[in-house]
C-alpha cells in the first residue's frame, strides 16, 4: 500500500474544514498576498503532522523513504540547507577530539564548523588537473600520511586524548564536479578508528544509475551531506544527512540538528524534500539515463571546436565548458552565454565556466547551450589568442595555495583586528576569511599568512568582477598587534 507523504496530508488538511487559530500569521488566508496559494501548505507543528526534532510518524516515514534510497542506516531531514548539516557533522565528532583532517577546498561552512568547536585544523590538498586549471581529486594516500603525521607528532608530545583526530572531513564531488574515491579514504580513516565526513552536498544524485558515481553513504563514510535543492527537483535549502556505523553516536547527531535547525522548520521545505525522494526513487534511473544522452550529444557536437572542450573528468551532473588555447576567459565565456543567448551558468573561472545539469534538465535547453558554444567557437577570430588574454588560474587557485598558518583559525577569528590596505597587508595575520562566491572555498583563512601571491591573485579577481566576500573598499581585516 502506498505511504502517505507530506504533500497528501497538507492537502487533505487544507481541504477540510480546520480553522487555524495556530502559526503562521497569514492563515492559509487567500487575502494574504501574492503567496497565497503556497500558504496554503505553510503550517506549524500541530497535531498530526509530527515534528522534525523528534519525528514520530509522517515525517519519520519521510525520513525512512529517503535512507531507503540512499540506503542509509539513518537520515534526517535538513531545512537549514546542507550549512546546517556540516555544522551538526562537525560538532558531533568534536566531542572526541580536538583535531580535524580536511581537503583545503571545503566548502567555509566547514572552517564555521572548526571554529565554533575551537578545532585544529590539519590540511590535505587536491592537486591541479593537468590543461583544466581545476582542483582534482583528495587520494586516499595523502589522508593517510596527514594522520600517520599527526599521530607520530602526539606520540612525541605526549599529547591526551581530547587532543585526537576527531574526524576527516572531505568534499566529494567537487563544485566543478570532480569525485574523490571515497571508498579507498573511507577505508584508511576507518583503519585508525577515525569517522569519515562527507560534504557530498553536488551529489544528491549519486547511486540512482551505474554510470553516475556511487553515493558516499554505501562507500562507506559515517555520515554524508546531500543538498537535495542543488541536482534534485527540491526547493533552495533543501537537504539531507545520514549517519552510519557507530563511529558518531545517534543521539549526539541528533542533538546538533536541534541545536542548528530551527525549531520552527517548513513544512513546505520538509514536503519538498519528500516529494524530491518520491520522484528520484520513482523516476530517477530514467530522467538521469535520458541527461545522459544529452550530454553526451553535447560532448559530440563539440568534439571539432578549436577552442572550446569538455572536461573529461568531472561527474555527469557537471559541464566544465574550458576555453583552450586561452582564446578567451571563462568569465567572458560565461558573459557571453548569459548575454547573447540567455543562457545563465552556474560558476566562472579563470579560463572554463561550470553549468550544472540535473534529471529536470529539458532537450530544447541542453539543445541551446550547444548551438551556442558551437558557434561561439565558429566566432572565435585568430587574433583572440593567448597574446590577448592571460586567463589566471583562479578558482584551481581555491583550496590548493598552501597559506603558511601563524595561528590558530578560532585564535585569529576573535582577536582584535584591524583593517589595512590589500597592498600593505603582505605577511600581516588574517582575521577574516577571504571567499570566492561561488564555490564558497576559502582564499584565505583566518591565522593564516596573507602573501604576495595570495594579494596578486585577489586583485585579479577584483578586476575580473568576480563575487569576493571578506574585503571592502579593497581593505581586509587584519590581526592587531597591541
């Protein structure tokens, strides 16, 4: 017999004669705006329709649906978007530990996580992908000689144990779609006794079809983010967390979603991510074979261009559209899909712009994007050549530069700060964090060293417009020396 999910039963209470002398203020009432016919679904916890914090029956069933397609021991709703699930993975592991492994290229929620728990953080670093500029893969033997270091490090020190490896942290697959084996570092974290994080918050998608990546959960981590809003049809602020094994207890889990969910969580949200689960468990085979083929005619048809190719190595939900031979920047690239043929990407980079695709993708719009860069690269002239454009390497740059660090993140971010010129900040102590937005990667971390390097690539990106958080009117904060 089918399950009942959210959207039935709001339906059914919306369409019976209940009056609600109850949160929200609007009140299901037509008279309520523009949104009126959204808010008919927007209720508060009331009688039989369970709630988030201590699930008991519609929404643990909705719960269960979603571990049953992830196959996850255990998972939870998250309508504080994949943010809140990091914050809940991190805090939960803290308890064991006051040392934290993590790819340099995690997302900032991750270093938020770090400092609220007053972490030390411990760096693994992906390498460049040869000719896409691009970070590529965390490998499994770089995670093992950070822990082998730490651990030889505690044994001379004499270190106690509430200064352990409390978890590794990794994000799999990447903002530009490249996945790490999850497996081979679940394996070697496991070896050490240690619990393994995955931010996989791109792959909510992930284990539905044999051609697709498997999702970290069967790989074997112990608990793993999926924002279903980003490659699922849910709404923003979206996601889901599963916890398996007994490395990271229930409850201790379970305390940290009550403390960074709010304790008013949407139905609207929660109902979105059940109807999501639905129609991937329903239909996801079929839509993600039917994207499949559409983008491999785009991977096709743009076999012959001169200047513009596909990234081979990203998962299928990602284009990494690259502009070869420098013959323009990813960023005039981006400008010119979004001008002239209204097409909007994701991300751009200092020569490729990133276009996420997804099982609700149409024919008619992955039709468009490949017309249009096939002609974009007709239009190309020969005198656009690398003479012309110097593409930077910049977001390859995010979560590979290796910062030399003076102090601890939680030390730095509290300290008493200061702001200075960008070009006189040079071998000065961050005191905030330095983001490209999109993807989220810190350029610069609280306590870490800010370079010459560093200065020049954050100039370019000022120049090139892109989206910098952490700076104003070209000043950064600094650590003030007293």
């Amino acid at each position: 017999m089918k399950q009942e999910g959210l959207l039935e039963r709001l339906r059914k209470y919306t369409a019976s004669e209940a009056y609600p002398f109850h949160m929200p203020g609007h009140k299901r009432n037509p008279e309520s705006g523009q949104l009126a016919e959204l808010y008919q679904y927007d209720i508060t916890e009331i009688d039989g329709f369970d709630n988030l914090h201590q699930p008991e029956s519609i929404i643990k069933a909705a719960e269960q649906r979603a571990a049953e397609l992830y196959h996850s021991k255990e998972t939870h709703f998250l309508v504080n978007g994949s943010t809140g699930g990091i914050l809940s993975a991190v805090s939960a592991v803290a308890e064991t530990g006051k040392k934290l492994i993590i790819s340099r290229n995690c997302h900032k929620a991750v270093y938020h996580a770090a400092f609220l728990n007053r972490l030390e953080l411990h760096y693994v670093y992906p390498d460049i992908l040869k000719d896409y500029d691009m970070a590529g893969p965390i490998m499994a033997g770089d995670v093992e000689r950070e822990i082998r270091g730490i651990l030889s490090g505690e044994k001379e020190t004499g270190k106690n144990s509430k200064e352990r490896i409390a978890g590794v942290v990794i994000t799999s697959p990447t903002y530009d779609g490249i996945v790490s084996n999850v497996k081979e570092i679940a394996t070697v974290v496991h070896s050490y006794g240690i619990p393994l994080i995955v931010d996989q918050a791109h792959g909510a998608h992930f284990g539905m079809h044999p051609l697709y990546p498997e999702n970290a959960v069967t790989e074997g981590a112990d608990i793993v983010i999926h924002s279903v809003h980003k490659t699922l049809p849910a709404p923003t602020q979206t996601a889901l967390i599963h916890r398996n094994g007994d490395l990271i207890k229930e409850e201790v889990l379970r305390k940290y979603l009550r403390i960074y969910q709010s304790s008013s969580p949407s139905y609207i949200l929660m109902m979105g991510i059940d109807e999501a689960v639905r129609l991937a468990e329903k239909e996801g085979y079929k839509r993600l074979d039917r994207l499949l083929y559409l983008r491999n005619h785009i991977i096709k048809e743009t076999e012959d261009c001169e200047h513009i190719k596909i990234c081979p190595f990203t998962e299928p939900g990602k284009l990494a559209i690259s502009i070869w031979d420098y013959s323009m920047t990813g960023q005039i690239l981006y400008d010119v899909l979004r001008e002239k043929y209204h097409l909007q990407m994701e991300m751009a980079s200092g020569n490729y712009v990133i276009a996420i695709i997804t099982m609700m993708d149409t024919e008619e719009g992955m039709l468009r994007l490949s017309s249009a860069l096939q002609e974009i690269d007709r239009e190309i002239s020969s005198e656009q050549k690398r003479a012309e454009y110097q593409p930077e390497n910049i977001k390859g740059f995010i979560g590979v530069h290796r910062n030399i660090i003076r102090s601890e993140l939680w030390e730095a971010y509290i300290a008493p700060w200061q702001e200075k010129d960008l070009d006189q900040a040079a071998e000065e102590t961050a005191a905030e964090f330095i983001c490209l937005y999109p993807p989220g990667i810190p350029l610069l971390v609280p306590g870490e060293i800010v370079d010459t390097q560093l200065i020049k690539m954050i100039y370019i990106c000022l120049k090139e417009g892109y989206n910098i958080q952490g700076i104003s009117q070209n000043k950064i904060k600094i650590v003030r020396h007293d």
